[in-house]
C-alpha cells in the first residue's frame, strides 16, 4: 500500500543520503588520483606546481598566482551561492571522520553479534584494537596520499618502503600520519567547529540568497520526533535556526523529516528544505535552470562572469605557455670580434630550460644575414626539467649592403615538441673603409 502512495514516490527522489554517499566516494577517488597523475601538485623538493598535467616552474609566477587566484576565487563563490554544501557534500575531513565514526559503530555491532560469549571487557577490547589497528593503516595510507601533493610520490614510496623516518620528507611522513590518527580518533567533527576556518569564512560571506537547510512549521505539524537531530552528524537541531554554524549543509535532516512525516500522510512530506536564504523560496520549487543553480540577482551574475574570466585566463595563458623556454641575449662587453680573414663575430648568451615531461633536442639557425654561421653550440639535448645556459658566437662577413648595425633573426627549435621560437637580434659590424 505504502508502495503506490504517490506522496512516498516524491519522497523517493530525495535521498541526499545516498546523493552524499556518492559524492563521497567521487570525491575520495579524486583527492586520491590528484597528485598521482599531476593533476593538482606542489612538488616542493623541485620546487614545481602541477596543475591539470602542465608542470610550472616556480619562476612562472604568473600562471602559478592565476591559478591560485582562480581556485581561491572558485571557493569564495560557492561559500557565497551555495554556502556549506562543500562541508557536506566534498570536504575530505567530514568524508573520512564519518567513515571512522561508520567504522567503529559497525566492528562494536559485528563484534557484540559474534563474539556474544564473551564478556564486555574482552568485546570492547577486541573491537578496539581492531578499529585502532584499520584506522592506523588508514593514517599510513592518507598521510601518503597527503604528503605526494607536494612531494614526488615515487620518490616518497620509496621511501616509505625502506621506513626512512631521518630525512625532512621521513619525518613529515611520520608526523602526518600522527596527526591523521589522532584527528579520525578523537577530533573528527570537533574540527570543523573548533579548527577549521571555512565555517567561519562562510558565515561572513553569506547572505540573504545563500543556499541553506531551513526548518519551516507555520501550521505547526512537528510531532517532535527528534529524528532530524538523531541523525544530524553534527549534533545540532535545525529546529533552532538555520544559520547555526555547525551546520554543513548535507540534508540528510530532509531525509529524515520526510520520512516521518510522508507516514503520517500530512499534507506536507517535510518541514525541513533548501532554501536560498533564510527567507527565499525553496529550491525544489524554483523554475529554470539558473534559478535553481543560485543564480538568483546581479550580484550572482557578476560572480559567474568574473568565474569566467579568471577561467578563459587560465586557460589562455596555459595555452601560450611555452614547453621549452629559451632566452637569447647579445653579449655587449666587446662589440663585436675581427679576425685577420675579415670575419665577423658577434657573441651572444642562450638560456633553455625544459618544462615538458619528454627528453628534447634545441638546435638554433641564423636568418636574414647571408653567410652566417653559429660557432660554438650545436643541438643542445636537456633531459625533463633541466636547465642549461651556453654561450655562442654568430660569424658572417661584410655583404653587399651590409651596415654597421643589421637586423636578422635567431630561430630555435625544440625536437620532438615541434615548437619554434623566433628572436629578432642585431649582428654588429666595423664600419666599411673608404
């Protein structure tokens, strides 16, 4: 009967539970698969940041401070358009400390069911030991996880292989992996309200169209249950208010406030819904597709824009960045050099750094200044990330319209990348004789 009650199929369609769950294990794949595949790195001992496969140097100041600025940026909105959700829905620390808190009430039940013939002491024992002894192991393999964001993570399984506990990067291991432990077995949510400063942030840049979960009773239909604050993983009671601090935002209070009240048949599932603001419509009501994303008055359009800028930046400037960076000079201490056959030497000072992740040859030509030839440097192979500084002489005698100061160019390319990089140089001659 409860099955084809079409009030319990609209209920059906709000599981934010499993919605969570989901995100959970999406979010868990991600924050694992990041620093391994140089998606999101700070490579620390090399002094490179990874972004999206892209290695930049540290001398890439430009590209570095856009995308921190961008990511920075990308935070602040949504604290302003959809505020906790992140807490809820993202956030590896509510992720991992309610996987701990599912952990130890799942081996106390298993361990009580199977091991019923022994006495309390021992049960509590053994489900001690065995969920310390998980978690320890969980610390270990997070902590690994952790630190591969800003050191090479072959480098740091080696030296986890060999229990290197001397060295800087040894010793952080140990000492996150510590602090991993000791946070999903005693600190777990009491982070989030006593240490973390987003809860903060986003109290502050909050206002009146931030998405929030919004306890409504006008006709007074709460039969005070307490289901919603038995299920709260903060300990709250969205009764009280929906701007309480603690309150991340993950609605699973809406799960349970519809469920009792889709039993009793009232005409409302639930009390308890997202809102955009503390007085705004519901979500589940809105219509159209930017009003239901938040987009909701100017203030909401300026953000997306500027969200758009700071992107096409991004993107732009990754697109005009150069895997091999060269960087040519004259050399000006002597004019220029004559030898006793009438040639011509002018000296000029390369700089190549390889950016790319392959091995590449850079060989450099001189046009636009008939007869010359480059003396001194030939095809320069650098291995991924090394970086060489060379100097070199162009030779070329007088020709035919020749003056002292003649403009030409100094093409390099790198091989196999294909790219090519033109500098426009001068090449300085004596005056000709009369």
């Amino acid at each position: 009967m409860q099955a084809c009650d079409p009030q319990l199929k609209v209920l059906q369609q709000h599981d934010y539970r499993r919605t969570r769950k989901t995100f959970h294990l999406i979010c868990f794949l991600i924050f694992v698969a990041l620093p391994f595949f140089n998606v999101m790195r700070f490579d620390i001992p090399r002094q490179r940041f990874y972004f999206f496969g892209v290695e930049l140097w540290i001398s890439e100041f430009g590209i570095i401070f856009l995308s921190l600025m961008f990511l920075m940026f990308v935070i602040v909105a949504s604290s302003i358009v959809f505020g906790r959700v992140y807490c809820g829905y993202a956030c590896p620390q509510m992720i991992f400390s309610e996987t701990s808190i599912q952990l130890e009430d799942t081996l106390r039940r298993k361990i009580t069911k199977y091991f019923g013939g022994w006495s309390p002491a021992a049960r509590n024992r053994l489900w001690r030991a065995s969920f310390y002894a998980i978690i320890g192991l969980a610390s270990v393999f997070l902590a690994f996880v952790f630190t591969s964001y800003f050191v090479e993570p072959r480098d740091l399984l080696g030296r986890l292989m060999h229990f290197d506990v001397k060295t800087a990067g040894g010793i952080t291991g140990a000492v996150v992996t510590l602090i991993t432990f000791l946070d999903f077995t005693l600190l777990r949510q009491k982070f989030c309200t006593t240490v973390c400063p987003y809860g903060y942030l986003q109290g502050i840049l909050g206002d009146n169209n931030t998405l929030l979960v919004n306890y409504r009773d006008e006709a007074k239909e709460c039969i005070n249950c307490k289901k919603c604050v038995r299920v709260c993983h903060m300990g709250i009671d969205i009764r009280d208010g929906p701007l309480q601090i603690e309150c991340v935002h993950c609605g699973e209070c809406i799960d349970a406030c519809d469920q009792i009240m889709g039993r009793l048949k009232t005409p409302k599932a639930g009390l308890i819904h997202y809102t955009w603001g503390e007085s705004g419509a519901d979500v589940e009501g809105e219509t159209g597709w930017w009003r239901k994303m938040g987009i909701r008055d100017a203030k909401r359009v300026v953000i997306l824009v500027i969200s758009l800028l700071y992107l096409g930046g991004l993107v732009t400037a990754l697109a005009m960045r150069r895997a091999v960076l060269v960087q040519l000079a004259p050399e000006r201490a002597t004019l220029y050099r004559l030898d006793d056959a009438g040639v011509v030497y002018n000296k000029f000072r390369v700089k190549i750094a390889n950016r790319s992740g392959k091995r590449v040859e850079v060989t450099f030509a001189a046009e636009q200044l008939p007869g010359a030839s480059i003396i001194g440097i030939g095809a320069v192979p650098l291995e991924p990330g090394a970086a060489v500084e060379q100097q070199f002489e162009i030779a070329a005698r007088r020709f035919q319209g020749a003056e002292d100061v003649n403009h030409f160019r100094v093409v390099a390319k790198s091989s196999p990348i294909g790219e090519q990089e033109v500098f426009d140089e001068t090449f300085l001659m004596p005056p000709e004789r009369k």
